[in-house]
C-alpha cells in the first residue's frame, strides 16, 4: 500500500511540474522558452556570457549562479522586467514599434537583455549584512529595493543599455528631450519626484532622471563610486540618498542633480513657425483633413487620450489607443490598433499574459466603431485617404511585416518580409496604389516604395533615424530624420528621386504633414509633443544630406547550444523565524516561502510548535496559476484540529471591443474541518462573475471606469444542520458627462434557510439590529477625483485625491420590520506611488445613521486600521 501511494504521488507531481517549455544552458545563464522561441533562445545564448561578464565586473558582482532568462513571445508588446521570488529575468520577444530604444540599436534582445540583466546583477547582489542573511533565503536582498528611489534602480540599466555609444535610450535625442524641454522651459522636476513614476508626463521619468543621474555620476566620479554608495545604501536603506552620496563623493544627491541639470542649461534654439496644438498638460499630435474637420490625437492626464477637432476644440470621440501611431486617419474614417490580454488563454503567465493587437475601423460620421481582426498582433496600421486600403505592421519574433489588412474581413496578405528586418511606420498614397515604409536592419534605416510593380529603396539605407512618411501628392514624400545632433524635415520628389531637407530642428520633428498650404509638425515641449506650423510654399529646399549606414554584423558560424526540456519545479526563496502569537500564546515556527520560475507554482508553509499543547501544527497553502485557471489549496494540521480546503477559478469568455471589456469566471471550492471527538464538518461554494468595462480610461480617474458587474455564489456549510447562502451582487459605475466625476450604484442580496446571529451585509460597518434570513442592501456614492498631485514623501510620492459621499440602507423582503435604517458616508482617500512601483489607498471615513449612531475610520486599501 506505501508503496503504492509514493508512485501516486511521484505520477502526480511528475505531471503537475511537467512542462513543454525547453531550456538552454550556457556558462552563466539558464534560458527558458517555448519551442517555437529557439531561435530567439540561441542567439541570447551566443552573446549571453560575454555581457554577463563584462556587467558583473563592472557591478562587482561575483555570483556564480546562473542567471534564469525566460523569453515569452506571446505578447503584442514589448517589455522586459526583473522579477523576485525567485529572481529571473523575463524578456519579451516583440520588439517597440516606436523603437524607444532608437533605431541604432542593432539588436532587441541583445538591448532589452543588458537591460534586464543590469538589474539582476544590481538588485541581488549580497552586500554587507545581507551576505549573512542569506541563510534565510536569495530573496533577502530584496529588503533594501523596497526603499531604493526608481531612479537609482532604472539609472544604471540606462546607463547600461547605453554604454556601446549607439544603442539605448541615452543615445536617443529623442530621450534626451524628456528632461532638456523641462529645462529649457524651466519646469524641471525634482530628485524627489524623479524616485517614483507620477500621474505627469513623461510618464518614463524615472529612466530620465536616473539616466541624468547616473551618467554624470560615473563621468564625473567613476563606476567605483556607483558601486560604494549602492553598498552603503543597502547597509541602511532608510534614510535615503543625499547622506550617502555626501559621504562618498562628497555632495549629497540632490546637489549632483543640480549640477547635472546646470550642464544641461542651453540656450533654447527657436523653432519655425507658430504653435498650432497643444495639450492642457499633455501633447496633441500632428492632425489630417477629415469629414470631421482637421482632427487629431490629444492625450493629457484629466482628459485622457481622444480625437479632437483642432479648428473648433470640439471632443470627437474617446479611443483605446495608446499612442498616436496607434492610429491612421482618412477623409471618413479613422483605422487603430488597440492591444488586450486574452484571459481565456491557457498559454499565459502571471508576468507574462498571452496578449493581442488587433485592428478597428471609427466612422466619423455616426461614431460607429467595427471590428476588422481576431487575434492578430497588428500595429502601425495605416488606411488610404480614400479608405479603400490598409496596411500594417505585424509581429514576427522580435521583428516587423508589413502586411496588406483587407478592409472587409480582416484578414491579411504580406507584402514585405526580410529577415532581421522591420517595416514601420508606412504611408499611402490618397488613392492606396502606392505604399511607403521605413526599414529598420541593424541599425540602419531606409526608406522603401512598394507599388504594382516591385519594392525599392528609395533612401537609406542610413545611419540616421529615418520616421513617419507621409504622401503629400502622388509624386511627393516627406518624411523626417532624427541626425546625430538635430532633426530635419526632408521632401523626396519620386519622378527625380532627389532628396531635400526643407529645415532643421532642436526641439525635434517627430512627423509632418501638409494640411490646407500650412506644413504643420509635432515638436517637443516639457509636457510632451505640441504640433507646430508654416508656410509649406514658402520652404525651399536644400540639398539633403544623411549619414552613411553603420556596417552590418559579418555572418559567422553559429554556436551550437544543447536544448533539453525544462521542468518548472519549485525553488527556495525565504526560510524565516516565525514567532507567531495567537492571543497571549507564544507559537516559535519557520515561514518557507518557494516558487517556480514561470511563477505557476508557488507553496507557502508554516511549521512549529504549539508550546502549551507541546504539540507540532502546521500550515501549507499551495497556489497555481497558469492561462485561465487559478487553484489554490490549503492544508492546516494541529493536536485538536486538521483543516483542508480547495478553491479554484476558471475564466469562460474574455472578449474586448473597441469601447469595452467583458469577461465572465466561474469559481468554486470546498473546506473540511476534523474537530475533536472525530466531529467533521464542512464548507461548499460555486459561484460566477461577470464584468463589462468600458476602455476609455484617463490618469484622472481616481475610482476606475465606468462598469457593470455581477456575482453569485452558493455557499453549503455542513455542521450540525446544514445551512445554504444564496449571495448576489450588482454594481454599476457610470462617468457623468465627460468628467472623471463616477456615479456608482450597488445591490447586494442574500438568502439562507437559517437565520444567522452573524453580521452580514452591515451598514457600513454597524452593527445590524436585526437579524433575518433574507437580506437587501442597496447603495449609492458620487465618486469625485478632487485633484492630481505629484508631492514626494518618504518612500514614493502622494499622486491623488478623492472624495466619496454616499448612502446605504438595508431591507428584510420577507421580515418585520421591513425596514432598518439609512447610513451616510463621507470618505477622503489619497493614492499613494512607492519607489517600488506599489500603489497604496489611504483613507479616512465618517460614517452617521439617521437614527444617530456614528463612527469613523483610518485604513488603507480598504482595510481598517481603526
């Protein structure tokens, strides 16, 4: 019979660690992937350990442990992330369109793997007391990251990326623009706020001021001194940076960043023209001629991102869009991208969910919105004035095709491939017979004509960064060029293939166009992109002049790597002393906390002895996660009682359209309890969720979207009689107007064959007079976001507030009375942004009853402190 029950368990878990994901391993690193992902998984592996070693040395970091990178390359976006518990590393395969990075980068994954890896080898270095504590696990080196400002952490992995002098964002003018337009126009935010991401733009500020940071730290002092002040600040992280950095270098933090930002002061060079778009503390984009009037994107914090009608400032509609390149405007319509998570995948991730792009049409006429693809990872797309012709880029790995989108059933024909190539940013001409598309190869661009005919280069390839042409007739391009020092706005005459540069500016040309005579384009400013305009007839053209092309990388021999199948099994991430105290009773245990790398697994156990009982108890709670599924069970054992329990959740539907979420779950589970005297007893639920969300979200709306969403659940107990809950709830949001002002109304019901001397459906939080067996509570709150903040305090920064007033009152259908009272709440909450990237909800609330009892309350992320 053992010997039985160890091949169960042995099967059981042979198959719930089993995995179809494959490994490689090279000197220094460990390389996760899906089977279709090796050959991005090799040419990691081909330049893995040399950058390893030459960012250990530099980080002085001896570890010999290899490095866990996983590669997930079902997404339609690009990202890369360090991860704790345990540490790894996790790269996205897609690849930015908007090549944030810059063009000159020659390879994604080379630069998204410095990056990442930079934080690996930063953030789990042992140092100083911590090498001791890591008896207790590799995860203690997180305690000082906790406190470390963003800055510090993003700062050197720009630094890092950026290190060849060509790739990475500190090579970009069009990064470095983040931080010299708030100089220039003297609004430069503080080291203070550059700790914590805010609700202002740049949105990436923490990378800016850590670049600024970081670069003039290590120019200005050496690596050594990076290296001694992250070795003094995990020491003793509390206290922050600037007594750190004066013992050091001997200037506090905040007077490094006064001198960085002194270097930087310029005379600001003018630009042409006049300012013809702005945003109210964010950016409007380059607009088009359309039946609805010259329309372009704006995006700011309060209003969100939309479609706006620049003649009139009239408010066109609201699309999920999350950049202007997201979208393409013709005379009747307006084509965009928009990405999603399917949560109905079986193939996601905690950290990395199966995610999609896909392309929709808006009428401009009757607003009415129409779903052209399923499931494609679509960007770029671009639609013929005459909105008979659409192109796009599709993913492939980490690289870009350009693809023909057929305007009646979506579905797609390729037109451009090459390998290590991409296709971006395209144009149409009016009528779609002529298709314009920037090609980027290792680091080169170039300019290609696809036709009827054939494909061609008709500029490049170059070593600037060429970007966003457009067809201003059938014979005439424009297009723009990011140089070593400047940008330029350039002309292409097709019938002579002569290239002019029609002007050049500082402040940035990130696309132009010509709209009734005017050449309008966009520009930097401090709050992101304004659109800028002159005479288009009054340009004259000179001769225009481009960098040569960088040299390609020289095919060699590829190296051979060994794959072999990879099993995600648990790892150790904390082991501590645990001296739990139930009442006045002291329970000495040991907390271990392990995980898998693909985070599917993770199992939580608490050990010890109950020194009263002189007897061991025990705790176990095991978790699973992967795609829909979500299970987790839970094993408690003690001298006079054993518990176990099992929940699960299963995502059914997951749909998205170009105004709204749905999705629907199903959940369930079940508890047993074994008391003394062999009393059992037990617990059942099943219950189901609903959600329908709409999608135009803005930075202003502090309570979240306008939604519907229900739930219903059984729930059986089963002791000495049984009792059954029936519980429902809806709930309602709804924006008023075009404000972030959210009404929010909500109906909660429940049912029971008992009546139950519990609290149940309170009033607030009083205490009920009454108790029935059926319950009806209805409430009703106005939602106000007060105001934005951006105001730094100890470790992050407070972002928003908002106020909630509201009323409750509960309902017995079937008792008597009928009626209990009426309850009003006033409640002021402050959302606060960590150093971490953790978001915390401050509140405090008052609550009256009408029959005059009162109370109030402090908490955070709704739970009462007192």
């Amino acid at each position: 019979m053992k010997r039985f029950l160890f091949v169960v368990l042995f099967l059981s878990s042979t198959l719930l660690f089993a995995s179809s994901w494959k490994q490689i391993e090279t000197v220094h690193t460990r390389i996760i992937f899906e089977e279709e992902e090796a050959e991005a998984a090799r040419e990691i592996a081909s330049f893995a350990d040399e950058i390893f070693e030459e960012l250990a040395a530099l980080l002085e970091n001896p570890t010999t442990k290899r490095v866990p990178v996983i590669l997930a390359g079902r997404t339609a976006w690009a990202n890369g992330m360090y991860a704790p518990f345990p540490s790894s590393i996790i790269l996205y395969l897609a690849s930015d369109e908007d090549q944030f990075l810059g063009t000159k980068t020659r390879s994604w994954l080379r630069q998204v793997y410095i990056h990442e890896l930079t934080h690996y080898l930063h953030l789990t270095k042992a140092e100083g007391i911590y090498k001791i504590l890591r008896i207790f696990g590799p995860g203690m080196t997180m305690i000082p990251v906790s406190f470390m400002p963003g800055w510090w952490i993003e700062g050197i992995t720009t630094y890092a990326e950026s290190m060849d002098g060509e790739s990475g964002r500190g090579n970009s003018l069009k990064f470095d623009l983040l931080t010299q337009k708030p100089i220039d126009e003297d609004s430069m935010w503080s080291l203070a706020k550059g700790a914590y991401s805010g609700v202002y733009p740049p949105s990436g500020r923490i990378y800016a001021t850590g670049y600024i940071m970081i670069e003039y730290l290590i120019r200005t002092y050496g690596f050594s001194a990076f290296n001694e002040i992250n070795r003094t600040f995990v020491n003793f992280p509390f206290m922050g940076m600037n007594w750190i950095f004066k013992r050091v270098i001997g200037i506090t933090a905040k007077e490094l960043f006064e001198a960085a930002i002194e270097e930087r002061i310029r005379t600001v060079p003018s630009s042409l023209g006049f300012l013809y778009a702005e945003g109210k503390g964010g950016s409007a984009f380059l607009p088009a001629r359309t039946e609805a009037g010259i329309v372009g994107v704006v995006s700011t914090p309060k209003e969100g991102t939309f479609l706006k009608e620049y003649e009139t400032g009239k408010r066109i509609a609201t699309l999920p869009i999350g950049k202007a390149s997201a979208i393409s405007l013709g005379d009747e319509y307006a084509l965009f991208s928009t990405r999603w998570i399917d949560a109905t995948s079986p193939n996601s991730l905690v950290l990395a969910p199966e995610g999609y792009s896909d392309l929709f049409l808006y009428r401009f006429g009757d607003g009415e919105g129409k779903r052209l693809t399923n499931k494609q990872r679509l960007l770029h797309p671009r639609l013929s004035k005459d909105g008979k012709r659409a192109v796009a880029s599709l993913i492939n790995g980490s690289f870009h095709d350009l693809v023909e989108v057929n305007l009646f059933d979506g579905s797609t024909n390729l037109l451009l491939h090459e390998d290590g190539a991409s296709f971006l940013d395209s144009a149409l001409s009016s009528d779609g017979s002529k298709i314009v598309t920037i090609k980027v190869k290792e680091g080169n661009t170039g300019l290609v004509l696809v036709d009827s005919e054939s494909a061609r280069t008709l500029v490049g390839p170059t070593g600037d960064e060429l970007g966003d042409p457009v067809f201003i007739d059938d014979s005439t391009i424009l297009f723009t060029a990011e140089r070593e020092k400047t940008f330029g706005a350039y002309r292409l005459d097709l019938e002579s293939n002569v290239v002019e540069e029609l002007f050049q500016d500082e402040n940035g040309i990130f696309a132009l166009t010509v709209v009734d005579d005017l050449l309008l384009y966009e520009t930097a400013v401090a709050s992101g992109r304004a659109v800028r305009a002159l005479d288009y007839a009054g340009l004259e053209g000179t001769a225009g002049e481009l960098a040569p092309p960088r040299n390609e990388s020289k095919a060699g021999v590829a190296p051979s790597f060994e794959i072999t199948p990879y099993r995600d099994t648990l790892r150790m991430n904390l082991v501590l002393p645990y001296p739990f105290m139930e009442g006045n009773q002291w329970l000495p245990g040991i907390l271990v906390h392990t995980s898998s790398l693909l985070r599917k697994h993770t199992l939580l156990a608490l050990a010890g002895i109950d020194v009263e009982k002189e007897y061991p108890y025990g705790a176990f709670t095991y978790q699973y996660r992967k795609g829909r599924v979500a299970a987790e069970s839970s094993l408690y054992a003690e001298k006079d009682y054993q518990e176990l329990s099992l929940q699960s959740r299963v995502t059914l539907l997951s749909f998205v359209s170009s105004k709204a979420l749905t999705e629907l779950n199903v959940y369930g589970g079940g508890r047993i309890e074994h008391g003394n005297a062999d009393e059992f007893s037990g617990f059942m639920n099943l219950g189901a969720g609903m959600i329908h969300q709409k999608r135009n979200g803005r930075t202003n709306d502090f309570y979240g979207l306008s939604l519907i969403s229900s739930t219903v659940q059984l729930q059986t107990y089963f002791q000495e009689s049984v009792i059954t809950l029936g519980i429902a709830n809806l709930q309602g949001q709804s924006r008023l107007g075009s404000s972030s002002v959210m009404l929010n109304a909500s109906l909660d019901y429940f049912y029971s064959n008992h009546v139950l001397n519990e609290i149940v459906l309170p009033i607030y939080e009083f205490v009920p007079q009454y108790f029935h067996n059926q319950k009806l509570r209805l409430g009703l709150k106005l939602r106000i976001p007060l105001t934005l903040l951006d105001l730094p305090f100890l470790y992050g920064g407070f972002t928003g507030l908002g106020l909630e007033v509201g009323a409750q009152t509960v309902l017995y259908p079937a008792g008597n009375p009928f009626f209990e009272d009426v309850g009003f709440e006033a409640k002021l909450s402050a959302r606060y942004e960590m150093v971490s990237g953790a978001e915390l909800k401050f509140f405090v609330a008052f609550h009256v009853l009408s029959s005059g009892a009162w109370d109030y309350t402090i908490g955070i992320d709704g739970l009462s402190l007192f």
